[in-house]
C-alpha cells in the first residue's frame, strides 16, 4: 500500500496551519486595535469633561446675550449718526442768512423800529415803524443802494401813515440773489 493515502487529512492541516496563523494574527490585531480604540475615546471623552471647553461656551452666550442687548443702541446710534450726517449736508448747502439779518439791521436808522421781517428765502419782507417819513426814506435809500449786490429787485410794497400817532409804516420786499451757499 501507499504511504500517500492517509485518511486522516495529513495535506489539509498543512494548507489549513498557515491560514490559520493568519486569522490568528488578524484577530490578535483586530482586538488590539478595538482596545486602543476604547482607550482613545474614553482619555477624548475625560479631556471634553474636565476641558474649560463647557466654561467657554457659557461664557460665549453670556456675552452674547449682552452684545443683543447693545444692539437696539447701536442701532439708535448709527441712526443718529446717519441723521447728523445728513443735517451737515443741509447745513453746508444752505445759505448762511446771518451776514442778510446783520447787513438790514445795519442799515435802520435809529429812529426807525423794526416792526416785522419775515425771511422765506429768496423773499425777503420788512416792515418797519417811524415817526418821521425822512427815516423811513433813509432806510429804502440804503436798501435800494443794496439792489445789485445782495438783493435783485427791491420792492415797495406798502407805505402807511397812523392818523391817531402820527407814525408812518413802510413794508419793503426784496428778492436775494443767488449765492454760492444756496443750491
């Protein structure tokens, strides 16, 4: 008989051992490999529970809450600014009618009283008071010699005399010319 027949599995257990070495080491690693994963996230898991990390966060929304608090006031102030801003402008285009008040007060005599004025640019309206019509004539001189320079067209526009005192009334509406202020 022949040595080669062997009912016992002789050749599988020599096909069978390296594999199983194999599967051994694969296991072996596999476990060690699921051992250091259990080790990493439970040191991750004690590091996010003793971290500051918790701390931090509530910090964050505490400051937060107070930068929410603060923003209807910023709010309120970036339009005031806006608002400042947009008065400067009206004021830088506008023209300055203090030099007009100063030049027609200037111009009344001292006998004469300023009984009204009204200022709606380009109109400008006088009515003053006196008792001596020679007054009254000496400021519609002076505000005539003005035409051409600081109003383009002066006008009469009533001249009154109070029988019972004895004063005359004199209102005189003049057009401005345009400065470089005005727009």
């Amino acid at each position: 008989m022949s040595n080669n027949i062997n009912l016992i599995g002789d050749k599988n257990q020599k096909i069978r051992s390296p594999l199983l070495k194999r599967l051994n080491v694969l296991r072996f690693f596999a476990m060690l490999f699921l051992f250091a994963v259990s080790i990493t996230s439970t040191i991750f898991f004690l590091l996010i529970a003793f971290s500051p990390l918790p701390a931090l966060q509530q910090q964050e929304q505490r400051q937060l809450q107070v930068l929410s608090q603060f923003q209807t006031v910023m709010g309120r102030i970036e339009l005031i600014n806006n608002r400042v801003e947009n008065i400067d402008q009206l004021l830088q285009s506008r023209r300055s009618l203090d030099q007009l008040l100063t030049l027609l007060l200037s111009k009344i005599p001292s006998n004469v009283s300023l009984e009204a004025y009204q200022l709606m640019p380009p109109i400008v309206s006088l009515t003053v008071r006196s008792d001596s019509l020679s007054s009254i004539q000496e400021l519609s001189n002076q505000i005539v010699a003005e035409e051409g320079k600081s109003f383009s067209q002066v006008t009469l526009s009533s001249l009154a005399i109070d029988p019972e005192s004895q004063e005359f009334s004199m209102t005189i509406t003049a057009s401005l010319i345009n400065t470089q202020g005005e727009k």
